[in-house]
C-alpha cells in the first residue's frame, strides 16, 4: 500500500487521527468527549499501515480538549519498521549527497542504522540487549541502498 511514503497526520473512521512517521504510527488523538473503542482504533491503526499495534493509556493532547496516546508497534513488525525507516534514512543521504548509495558509504550506513535500530527499539517497547543489532542490519541496509538507488532515479 506504500505505507512507508505516508507522513502526517491521517484521519480514521474511529473518530480520531494517528500520526505517521514514514508510515509507522506514532500518536493517536481524538477528540476530549468521543466515545473510543481503543480496539477498533487499533484494528483500524494496523489495516492502514500493515503493523499490529497497541495504544498507551490517553493524556491531555495539545489542543484544548483532545487526547492522545502513543501507538507501541509489536516487536514481531520491528524489521518492517527498519525499512520503512531505512526509505526516510535514504530520502536524507539523496538531499545531502544528490547521488545513489554506494558500497563505500559505509559511515552513513553505521550512523543511520544506529539511528534507525534506537527509534525502532523505541517505537517497538523493546530495549537495547532484547534484540541482537547484528541479526536485522544486513536486510536494513538493503533495504537503504534500495531506496536511495530509486530516490537517485526518480528524485521529485
């Protein structure tokens, strides 16, 4: 569905919006007296962008009289969640460098990994020592070089 592209705030039928980043959902909110069915919300949540998620307990949004809450993505859909973010890392190396990944642009790939594997952990509820590193790079990185050859090819 190119999930991976949609970036924003996205409205749902359940009465609310989620926030996306590069396609994985990070907030929900609603407004303060809409009646919430958090499971439809969450079933909706994951029929939109491919991922089994849960929501977090609702807090005080920043409009007046909204809620929101924070969207945990399973830890089962943390390798997907690293190639949505490998596309955003790739828009980044095509804006500073204008040009496709090559095998000697290892120093971006370290650094966005990095990068990338923390927000992952995060967004996932998962801790460092929870997940091995080394067992998701090599998919993450071509997942990278992919994007940035085909951000090179068709850039606007």
């Amino acid at each position: 569905m190119g999930s991976a592209f949609m970036h924003g705030w996205v409205s749902l039928q359940t009465e609310g919006e989620m926030q996306l980043d590069h396609g994985v959902p990070r907030r929900v909110r609603v407004a303060g007296d809409a009646l919430v069915d958090v499971e439809r919300m969450a079933d909706e949540i994951a029929d939109v962008t491919g991922l089994h998620v849960t929501l977090e307990r609702w807090e005080p949004g920043e409009a007046a009289g909204d809620l929101e809450a924070a969207v945990h993505v399973g830890f089962d859909d943390i390798a997907e969640v690293l190639k949505r973010l490998a596309h955003a890392s790739a828009e980044t190396y095509y804006d500073r460098y204008h040009r496709p990944m090559d095998a000697s642009d290892v120093d971006f790939d370290d650094e966005a990994y990095a990068q990338d594997f923390n927000v992952a952990l995060g967004v996932c509820g998962l801790h460092w020592g929870q997940i091995d590193p080394a067992a998701l790079r090599e998919s993450y990185r071509l997942a990278l070089h992919r994007a940035a050859d085909e951000i090179a090819r068709h850039p606007y």
